[in-house]
C-alpha cells in the first residue's frame, strides 16, 4: 500500500476538491502507529501496530453516532460523510490530526471533527470525536456516539487482572496482547464506557442526552504500547493512567524521588479492587516486603468515600501497619496504627486522590 503525506492530502483539499479520498495516513510515536485511509471517501483505521506488529483483523468503523430526529432512531457512520479537510496543529508538544467531515444524510448537515493526538516519546496516542452545534437539526438528540471500533486477530487476547492472577476474561480486561511475543496495548476512556466482548472486538462509547444544536465533544479515548509479561503489561497501563489522567501527579518531581528511595516497592504493582460503593474508586499497591503504598484514585464527578483495601490477598500485608498519608508526596501525616482486618475509611476529592503509605518513614 502507497502511504501518501499529510501534505498532499491537505494540497488537494485546498484545491478545491469536493472530497478527499486518500490510502493512508500513518499517525506514529515511541513504538506505536495508527495507520488511518480515506479510500473511497470512507474514514477509517485500518491497523494499530505496536513496533512492525499489527493488531487489527480487518479495518475500524471509526465512529457512529445515533440521535433521535422525528420520531425516528437515526445512526450515521462514515459512509454518511464525506471527508472535507484535513489538518495538523501543535500545542505543548502534543500533535492533533483532525480530519473534517461533513455529512450527507438529508436532512442532517452535521459537521464531525475526529481527532487524533499524540506526543513523540510518549508511548500511547488518544482520538476524541467532535459535532459542532447544528441550528439546522433543530430537534435533533445524540444519544449515543461509538468513539472506537476494534477487532483483533485471531492470534491477539483480551489480558485481565484480579487478586489472584492475569487471565483473558473480557469482562475485567485492560489490555489485548499477543501471548508469545507479549506485545499490545492497552485501553482507557475515562467519561465512556468499553465493552469487550468473547469475539475479540472493542467497543469504546457514550450515551448521552444532548440536543445538537447545542454541539459536543467526547472525552479521549486512549491506547498504550504494552509489551513482555502480563504483570509488565499491568504496570504500564497504571503508568498510562497516571499519565493521562493525573499527568500533573506523574510529572512531580517529588514523586520521582520517592519512587527513587522507595525502589523496591515501586518495582511491584499490584491490582486492587474499586474500593468505594460506587466503583468509582479505583486503587493500586506498591507494596513489597510488608511496607509501601497504595494509590487511591476517584475518577467521578463527585467526592468520595473509599476503604483503604489493607487486607487484599495479592498486598500480603501481615501484622500491625502503621499508615501515613503520602499525598503532599514529601510530608507524611501520621494516621495511626491498624491491622490489615480493620476498616479504614476516608475521604477522596472528585478526579482526586490519595497515596496511603504502609509501615514507611
């Protein structure tokens, strides 16, 4: 396949061409490509490579939006579009690609943004879908957007974790990898939702209730370069979540320096279960040799409760633990003294969280 530039797709939009077809757009960073086509005026990926490996069994429907306009239920993907512009910007270092479409469907003059961001250096790549207000489509209502598609090859696995070890359900999973060569990625999309499923194929979307003419954008959906050991694979996604999520937390130089002084225990990475009614609570252990840490996350738009998960089978923790609060990162506050059964509660900020030392000084 001829892998044409950036530039002469944009050379020829800016001529005046009503559509743009184009054979492939290759998005890459540090180990991972996205390789995009516009053939037949038809947006979609049509494979993730990790290093020369691809992953993809056959290419994405890279988006689908439902509304309800009429009465009617209504799903518009790329065939309903035609591909308008194509165009790269750069800001602190991330680069978007953001291709135009706009639609066709009669009736319906949507305009859809997809884009694609990436920074070089940095192992994993987001895509987010935009729909600008459409005054034309007064009475129109998004319900539902798919932001991602995907289908693996045979050969690739979903890679799930609980307590007592990695498996392939795809209910739990956070990863497909390919089991010899240990190479995949993994997934998140913090607002939406993923599914799944036995067949090998992902779904990433959002159900929503907002009426087009008031426009919206969904959240980012991201994918990593994992490689090597599933427990390999399981650190790299956390760092891909502190990355992406909390990237204020995973560039503070303090917590550098305590992953430094505290090395053996942040070579361990350990699952936890969500640990607040809602689930929104989501935690990690660093824990080695009875003592470390545990990393309590709120991913919701609201505060709070959490259990510090001390007797989780796969921490090991035994005996009287002395707890401190490691949040400043550099100026521990002292909790107190508690065995591993006992129920410790506390409170965590909406998108906060919390570092809970065990048994360090």
């Amino acid at each position: 396949m001829r892998t044409i530039s950036l530039l002469l797709v944009m050379t020829a939009l800016a001529a005046g061409s009503a559509q743009a077809d184009f054979e492939a757009i290759t998005l890459r960073n540090s180990g991972l490509a996205r390789v995009v086509s516009g053939v037949s005026n038809i947006l979609k990926t049509i494979d993730v490579k990790v290093g020369d490996y691809g992953l993809l069994d056959q290419p994405t429907m890279e988006f689908m939006i439902e509304l309800d306009y009429k009465g009617e239920r209504i799903n518009l993907v790329p065939t309903d579009f035609d591909i308008k512009a194509i165009d790269r910007s750069s800001k602190n270092k991330e680069d978007t690609t953001s291709i135009e479409l706009r639609s066709h469907y009669d009736g319906l003059p949507l305009i859809v943004y997809v884009d694609y961001m990436r920074t070089p250096g940095v192992p994993y790549q987001q895509k987010s879908i935009s729909i600008p207000p459409c005054k034309e489509a007064k009475g129109a209502v998004l319900r539902r957007v798919t932001v991602e598609s995907f289908r693996f090859k045979k050969a690739i696995q979903p890679l799930s974790v609980t307590e007592s070890g990695f498996g392939s359900d795809p209910k739990t999973a956070f990863a497909f990898v390919e089991p010899k060569s240990g190479k995949g990625v993994c997934f998140d999309f913090p607002s939406g939702k993923i599914s799944v499923s036995t067949n090998r194929s992902l779904l990433a979307f959002q159900e929503i209730e907002v009426p087009i003419e008031k426009g919206w954008q969904s959240d980012r959906f991201g994918l990593s370069v994992v490689s090597g050991k599933p427990e390999a694979a399981f650190k790299a996604y956390r760092q891909f979540l502190m990355d992406t999520r909390y990237p204020t937390l995973a560039k503070n130089a303090k917590l550098g320096a305590l992953e430094k002084r505290f090395g053996a225990c942040f070579a361990a990475c350990q699952y936890l279960q969500p640990c607040s009614a809602d689930g929104q609570v989501s935690a990690v252990g660093r824990i080695a040799d009875n003592k470390g840490f545990i990393f309590m996350f709120n991913s919701g738009a609201e505060a709070a409760k959490a259990v510090l998960p001390l007797a989780a089978a796969n921490l090991g923790l035994t005996g009287d633990l002395k707890l401190s609060d490691w949040t400043s990162l550099d100026k521990p506050t002292e909790i107190g003294t508690k065995a591993a059964t006992d129920k410790v509660d506390l409170d965590i900020d909406a998108h906060g969280y919390r570092i809970i030392g065990v048994n360090v000084e």
